[in-house]
C-alpha cells in the first residue's frame, strides 16, 4: 500500500494535547502519542520516535510521522507466520512468497509444535531474496492458562528437537487412552475401541463422557466432568505435556530466544517473573489482536521486564490477516540476532566457569544433542 507524503493527503481524525489519530493518504489509520510510541495500524509499521516539541501541531505530528515511515519503510518484517505445516493454509514456499510480494525483507516461519517447513522456506528465501527466521510456536498450559512460546532462531535441524516435536504431536493422540486409563483404574471400564469410534480418530473429553453415559456409569455428560474428567479431577489429563517453563527451557536448548506469543490471550502477566526467570527473552506486543490500548500495556511490561519487543500477523496464509499485516522495522530482527548473542556469550562464560571448576553441572546436561 502506497502512502502520499504531501501533506494534504493527511486528514487528522481526533487529536487530543497527549494523543491522536490520524488516516493516511493510503487509507491507513495511524495512531500516535507523545513520549515516543507511534503506532500504525493498517499498514501495520511500528515504529518509534523521538517526543514531538511541545509546540508541535497535530499537522505537524502527522507529516513528521508519514516521513518518518518512508524513510523506514524499505525494511521490515513479520515474526509471525504458520504455514499448512501447522495449521495454515498455504506451503512454506508460497508464504515466503506472498512475504516478498508484500514487501517484507524478513519472515518468521513459526508453526505450531513443528519446524517441518523451514527448510522449505530457507530455500525458498533465497529464491525470493526473503531472509527467513527459522522458528516455532509451542503450546504450553499451567493452571488452565494457554501459553504459546514463540522461538527465534532455533537449531531446527537438531535431531533431539525434532524428536522432542514428535513426542509432543504422539502426546496429543494418546491423551484420550490415557484418560481412559486412569478411567479403569477408578473403575470405571470403558473400551478403548469404543471412545475412538465415536469420532472416527480424534477424541476429546465430551466423547469419553459420552461413553460413560451410555455405560451407566453417570447419569450426563456434566456429571462425568465432575467427577472424573473436569480439571484436577481423578481422571484429567492435561491438554498440555508441556509447561511455559518446559517450552522456554526446549527453546533456549536449541539455542532459540523464547518470546511469549500474543500476551492477550494468555493472560498470563502474572506469571511474567517467573517467566523471565526462566529465560524468555521477548515478548510479541505487536499482534494482530491487540489494539493500540493491549499494545501499549504490553510495551510497558515488555520495559519493565526488560524484554525485547517482537511483533507479527500470526497469518494464517489467506483469510482475513495477511501476511505481513503486523509488520515490525527490520531493527527488531536485528535485535533478536543481538539477544543471541548475549545469550551465547553467558554460554561461554558459564563454559569457562565450568572449565575453570568455578561452576559444578551435571554431565548429563551439558552440551547439545544432534
Ligand atoms: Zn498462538
Ligand atoms: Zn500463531
């Protein structure tokens, strides 16, 4: 989307003394605020700049802010992109391609529990002159909370990840057995064959409750969760194998930078300590489910803690959100190389610590599995 510079193209919508809206020549809406933070939406560009002079007119904010996206627009990138790997829609070449079509110098390649597409993109990078982030976006789960950990830069071609990924899809089949499992041992005697029947493969609680009905065993469906299936329950088995903090530590194992995905709807900001403790190294403020308000306390957390600021469309390939519809400037993927090598040099230091005995670690842990 091409946007004007002339300033007649700018129309300023609201304007308040901290804040502002504005609609862009090419029809984009821009936010902005003072003290720093400008947000577009549309075109999706974030990118910072300096507090506008106190005498500054809302005209004046809204030109400085158009130059100030062409001078940045040359370069920017989506780090957050699925692929039919997962659960997108298009291949890995053909993402990388709408990637360059839409004017994006990078992408991140992150689907959910596998890394099966980068290669695909590498190669198709290179074709399309698109630098590809190899990534991925594991599922996580503690206390009924859903987080997804997105990872930068992993070794995808390690063989104890991949090995790691297919336990993790394996875990996902075999939760109804083992829900059924424990079922057997309350006494409850449901057949295996039976509860896979019912949906032809893919089976989740509501059909085992089912079962149970039919068996006699509860009178309805809700009894069965109360009883057996709900969470906590005797029965439950969790959704998830893995926790955030078994997510971050698998990333940071292949050398990744962990950065927590869509803070929105993990709602989880109380968990952030924890969290950093354990070695995330980012998180994606800029999403294409938060708006200017999600962002900005997200922003503020992401300072607070100290952590880096990513951001992407989490497109699906085709539908509503494009790829490249959340676009960040390049700045942050270079930032995300800077944070791996912060990362790699405590490895080394704490490499020599161990050399010089300074640090006792056990053997079984050290080093990194191909
Ligand atoms: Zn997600
Ligand atoms: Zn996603």
């Amino acid at each position: 989307m091409m946007v004007k510079l002339a300033f007649h193209e700018v129309r300023v919508g609201r304007t308040s003394a901290s804040s502002g809206n504005a609609v862009l020549g090419g029809g984009a809406l821009g936010y902005w605020k003072e003290g720093g933070t400008v947000i577009v939406k549309g075109v999706g560009e974030f990118i910072r700049r300096p507090p506008a002079p106190a005498f500054a007119t809302p005209a004046w904010r809204a030109s400085s802010l158009l130059q100030e996206m062409a001078s940045k627009r040359s370069k920017f990138a989506d780090l957050h992109v699925h692929t039919r790997v997962s659960d997108g829609w298009v291949p890995p070449e053909e993402a990388v391609e709408r990637a360059q079509r839409a004017g994006l110098a990078a992408i991140a390649i992150a689907d959910h529990d596998s890394i099966s597409g980068v290669q695909a993109a590498i190669w198709a990078g290179n074709k399309y002159g698109v630098e590809v982030i190899p990534a991925v976006e594991l599922s996580s789960g503690i206390d009924n909370l859903e987080l997804h950990i997105l990872g930068y830069y992993i070794d995808w071609q390690s063989k104890w990840f991949a090995n790691r990924l297919s336990k993790l899809q394996e875990f996902r089949r075999e939760r109804a057995t083992k829900i059924v499992d424990k079922l057997r041992e309350l006494g409850v005697d449901i057949d295996y064959n039976l509860v896979i029947a019912i949906d032809g493969g893919v089976v989740g609680r509501p059909h085992i409750a089912q079962v149970m009905v039919d068996r006699g065993y509860v009178r309805t469906t809700d009894e069965a969760f109360d009883r057996y299936l709900g969470t906590g329950k005797p029965a439950y088995v969790s959704k998830y194998q893995l926790s955030p903090t078994d997510a971050i530590k698998m990333i940071k194992k292949v050398g990744g930078v962990p950065v927590l995905a869509h803070p929105l709807f993990a709602r989880a900001d109380h968990l952030l300590p924890k969290l950093v403790e354990d070695g995330l190294g980012g998180i994606e403020v800029y999403h294409s489910k938060h708006d200017a308000t999600t962002t900005e306390h997200y922003e503020q957390l992401a300072q607070k803690y100290g952590l880096l600021m990513t951001g992407g469309s989490d497109s699906h390939g085709i539908g509503e959100i494009p790829i490249g519809h959340v676009r960040v400037p390049y700045s942050i993927v270079e930032k995300l190389k800077e944070e791996l090598v912060a990362m790699k040099a405590k490895e080394v230091t704490a490499e020599k610590l161990v050399g010089r005995g300074l640090i006792k670690r056990e053997p079984a842990k050290r080093g990194r599995k191909k």
